[in-house]
C-alpha cells in the first residue's frame, strides 16, 4: 500500500501564486489544501489535520500574525510564514510567535521544498523520532554528544559560547533561529537585543569552522532575523 | 515613491512643537484646530511678559513683541492662524497693556496709533509670510512631482524590459510545440533570470521610497562587515560561480553602525553592477578595510571602464554611463549613492591604471563599537 501523503495547508489568497504552490507541492508528493483567507485557513486547520501550514501574512480578512498566534493555541503543527521583504519585524514576530521558519516573497521552489523538508524533518525529531547523533554538512560534523567538533577531518577547539551557539543552530538545523532566541538561551534575558554579540561570536565561529569565512557554507546569516545552519 | 504631501511638512513640526505642552489633548483635536490653539497660545504667552513691563516698555515696543509672535505663527501655522493672532494682540494690547488697564478704553491717543499700526503691520506680515511659505511648498511640491514622473518613466521602461523577455519567452512556451527540450530549458531559465531582475529593481525601489524621505529611516545597528558581504555573496553566489572572484577582508574589522538590510543592498548593487557590465569570465575583486575611522570598500572589476568625464554621472539617477549597458536599471547606483550618503559615507568611481572600473564606498564606523568579551 502506498504510505499516505504529508499534506500542507496553504493560507494565501493570491490565486497565482496558489497556482505554483499547488503545482509544485503535487509534483514534489505532498497533498495540497488550500484557503483563501484567514477565517478559512483556521477552520481548514482544525478539520482537516494538515502536517504543515504555510501561511501568508498579508491576507485579506486577518493580519496574518493574527492567524499564527491561534492556530498556536490548540496546534503544534509546523508554520512557515511567507512575507516581503522589508517586513523583518513581522517575520520576527512570527518566529517568536511559534512559527517555524519562514520565506521571503518572491521565492523558488527549491527554497519551498528546503524549508518545508527542514521543518518537517525538526518536527518528527521532537515528535518522538531520536535525533541523529552527529550532524554532517560539507567539511562540517559535530557530534553534540562528545561535545567534538571536526572540520575537514580535524578536531577544532570552540570556547563554550561558540559552543553553545553551535549546538542550538545544530538542533534546529536547516530552520531559522531567532537572534532573540540565540542571545536569551547563550546569554540570558538581559541580552536578548544585544545583537553584536552575535555578530561577534558568529564570526569567530566561521573564522574557526568555514574554509571562506567572507563567504559561508554553513553558517548563514538571514537579514534581521537571524541564523540558519546549512543542510544538503 | 515618496508619498507624504509635502504641504504638512510644517504642520509636523509644528505639530512636534506642541506635544511636550499639550500631550493630553493633542490626539483628540484636528489639526487644522491645533494650529489656532497654538497661535492663541503663543500670544497669550507673549502678554505675560508685556504685562508686567507694561511701565518700563513703551506700547510700541511691547507691540513690536507681538508683532514678532504674528510672524512666527505665519511661517509656521499659515494664514489663518496668523490672521487670528493679529486681532487678538491687538486685543490683548488694548485690554492688558495700554492706560487704562483691564479694559478695551484707551486714553493716550497714541496709544490707539501703536494699536492700529501693529494691527495692519501683523496683517501684512501674516499675509506675506504665509505667502512665502505657500510658495516654498508649491516649489517643493513642483520638485518632488518632477522627480516621481522621470523616476516612473524610468520604472515602467525598467520593467517592461524584463517583462518582454518573460512574456516572449512564456508565450512561445505555451504555444510552440516543437520547442526541444534543450530550447525549452533555456527559455525557462530565462524567465527565471529576468523574473529576479524584475525583484532586485522592486527591491531597489523600495530602498529608494526609504532614503527619499525627509528624514532617511535607518535601522542602524552594529553589524559586522564580513556577515554583510558574506550575505551579498551568499545571494549572488549563482551569478559569481563564472567568474574568478576574489575577496580581500582585512582581519580584525570593527563592527560598524549602519543599516544592515541598506549596507547589503549596496554591496549587491556594486557587485551586480560589475556583473552587468563585464565580460563573462573577466575576474571581479572585492576587499574591505579599516581607514582611520572609515571602513573602505572597494569592488574593482577589469571591464571597459567608466568612460572618462562620467565619474560622478554615473551615480544619478537613471544615467546608464559605463560602456556598453547590459541590464543596467539606471537606479542601482544613484541608490548605492543615496545609502552611502545616509550614512555620512561618500562613493566614488574610477577607471584602474591596470584597466576596468573601481567603485570605492566609505562608511563611517558611527561610534565607539561596543565591546564583547570573548567568553
């Protein structure tokens, strides 16, 4: 028997961009439910049992925002959010909302499928599933539970905040994480709005694990909002 | 675009004004009303001091005082409130000021002469300076609609490039069945390609509404330069595969106070202007450095170079300089100028001895960067 579909809800109303949600989602073996708005989205949410939502937060009846923070009540079913560019605070909003990730308009495909296999992926971990023991990406393994980090092979040494830092980014790798999450759970609620520190110890980290720090594999930066580590 | 009529450019301000003396009512009441309390304000309060000099003073004097209030008012609240003032110094004058006091009778007729003259002179006074600052508005208004239509012709021909190519493209797509699957491929990647250009211009656009404003609105932080360049590369990393590409960052950059989102834009902009108007294959370099307390960019390219004389053209708006235009929007560097120049920094553009074109940005550090510990 051919093992049930992975569905995701898509709340959007621009029917174009429906159109190459739907024809893209199909192509890749998901099952595509659609809303046209925010009302419809919360009731398709809660009848239907998608496994994932991708929400517009432009949307024509309810800030989109609006949207996220109710489906959190009752739902852990990962969220990504689709806004402009520009709109980082919102985008922010939303992550510290509970929304998984997110995608910036206009976006290609192999980005959608990128974030939707990354979320999926970090959801069925913490649903019960053991994460894998060492992350691998390129020249890069960490094995979280030997506290090792190897670079081409060759064991590097990282102070405890870079660490740290390392560690959250590998729990959540391929999603975003907040730079307001990175700097409370490294630093504490004190720094929550002190970004340089990031800036600082997220240099020293690619100083240490990228072969071109100016130009980063695996430690990448997202405009106001914060990091994400790479995966294939 | 920027769309705040500049006719409010003044109520703001005036509007800004009142805020620490009236917070309570300033939500509640329309502006138009606010600008009437205000001048009524202003008089009211210039009579404390005349009343109490009212012996020491001549009336003309203290009339003059008045005179100066009416002034104000009109630069800053317009005609009506003006006008309004002008009566009701004189008011004021006749009731506090002059013999006999607390009442509207005047006993030295010279007195009723400082009255009446005043009255006229802040008549005249209010019309004309209302009149001036009409006119300013009319010429800031005029100005700023030129500016929108040369810079929506510029846009809509901007586009419409992409767009042919993405309409042509998709239409024989859709109708031409004999297309190979290697012409089909190359078509598609095509409205792929054009489709991205048509968003970097909306994105440059969009900074430029940002800087045009009266007052830019940055959202400066300290951010790193290494991450900001890492970002820019990290977007055009399809384009600059072809290409030798090398990249000089001085170890030990200072964090640097500025726009993270605008800062990037520019090093997209200056990269993808030394794509567009190169050869493939030609190398492109980019290297940062600290000067004094500047930190210097410099993207340098080995393409054909700036036509000689053009140095500084090139950085208005919709000027394609540069030899040979290849997809250039005319907007990409008179945005990399205005980022610059929101920041105090300068940009500049100059033909290499060894050959190409050097674009070279500097950015004030903005402070004393805040220090992080290691641990």
């Amino acid at each position: 028997m051919e093992p049930e579909k992975l569905s995701v809800l898509c709340i959007e109303d621009e029917a174009p961009i429906c159109l190459f949600l739907k024809t893209s989602l199909s192509a890749s073996g998901y099952a595509y439910l659609q809303a046209s708005n925010g009302e419809e989205g919360l009731v398709q949410a809660a009848t239907r049992n998608p496994d994932l939502i991708l929400l517009d937060l432009g949307l024509p009846d309810m800030d989109g925002l609006e949207v996220a923070r109710r489906l959190r009540e009752w739902s852990k079913k990962p969220i990504i959010v689709v806004s402009a560019r520009g709109r980082e605070a919102d985008k922010v909003a939303a992550l510290d909302m509970g929304a998984d990730d997110y995608l910036t308009k206009p976006f290609g495909v192999q980005e959608l499928l990128a974030r939707i296999r990354a979320v999926l992926r970090r959801h069925q971990e913490t649903a019960g599933k053991t994460e894998e023991p060492v992350f691998r990406h390129g020249d890069l393994e960490v094995d979280l539970a030997d506290r090792k980090v190897l670079k081409a092979g060759k064991e590097v040494h990282l102070t405890k905040r870079e660490f740290g830092l390392l560690t959250i980014l590998v729990r959540h790798a391929g999603k975003v994480v907040t730079q307001r999450q990175l700097l409370t759970e490294i630093w504490g609620e004190a720094y929550a709005n002190q970004a340089h520190y990031l800036r600082v110890h997220m240099n020293n980290l690619r100083n240490k694990l990228e072969s071109l720090p100016g130009r980063p594999e695996h430690f990448l930066t997202e405009s106001g909002v914060g990091y994400r580590l790479a995966v294939d | 675009m920027n769309t705040r009529p500049p006719q409010n450019n003044h109520s703001d301000k005036a509007g800004n004004l009142l805020k620490p003396f009236l917070p309570a009512i300033t939500g509640r009441i329309p502006e138009k009303l606010k600008k009437y309390i205000c001048a009524f304000g202003v008089i009211s309060i210039l009579t404390v001091p005349g009343f109490f000099l009212r012996q020491v003073l001549d009336t003309s004097t203290i009339a003059m005082f008045y005179l100066l209030g009416v002034v104000g008012i009109a630069f800053w609240w317009g005609r009506g409130p003006a006008l309004s003032a002008s009566f009701l110094s004189a008011l004021m004058l006749d009731y506090f000021i002059t013999v006999p006091y607390f009442s509207f009778a005047i006993s030295n007729p010279q007195s009723w002469i400082s009255l009446f003259v005043m009255l006229v002179e802040s008549l005249v006074i209010s019309a004309l300076a209302a009149k001036s600052r009409e006119g300013e508005t009319h010429r800031i208004a005029a100005e700023t609609e030129k500016n929108r239509s040369a810079l929506l012709s510029a846009v809509s021909h901007d586009l419409r490039t992409p767009l042919t190519a993405i309409e042509g493209a998709a239409s024989s797509l859709v109708a031409d069945q004999n297309l190979g699957p290697e012409e089909r491929s190359k078509l598609c990647q095509m409205i792929f390609d054009e489709s991205e250009r048509m968003n970097r211009l909306v994105q440059n656009l969009l900074d430029m509404t940002r800087l045009q404003t009266e007052v830019p609105q940055l959202r400066k932080e300290w951010q790193s330069m290494e991450e900001l360049v890492g970002m820019a590369l990290g977007r055009l990393k399809n384009r600059l595969a072809s290409r030798p590409f090398t990249l000089d960052l001085q170890p030990g950059l200072p964090l640097i106070r500025v726009d993270g989102l605008l800062v990037e834009q520019l090093l997209l902009n200056l990269l993808e202007n030394a794509l567009n108007h190169t050869s493939a294959g030609t190398p492109i370099q980019l290297s940062v450095k600290s000067v004094g307390d500047m930190v210097e960019l410099e993207i340098a390219d080995r393409g054909h170079g700036i036509k000689s004389g053009e140095e500084k053209i090139i950085f208005e708006k919709f000027t394609r300089g540069y030899h040979g235009d290849k997809g250039g929007s005319g907007l990409g560097l008179s945005i990399c100028r205005a980022i610059a120049q929101a920041h105090g920094g300068t940009i500049g553009a100059r033909n290499r001895p060894e050959g190409g074109a050097s674009f070279v940005v500097r950015l004030p550090i903005g402070g004393l960067p805040p220090a992080v510990s290691e641990e």
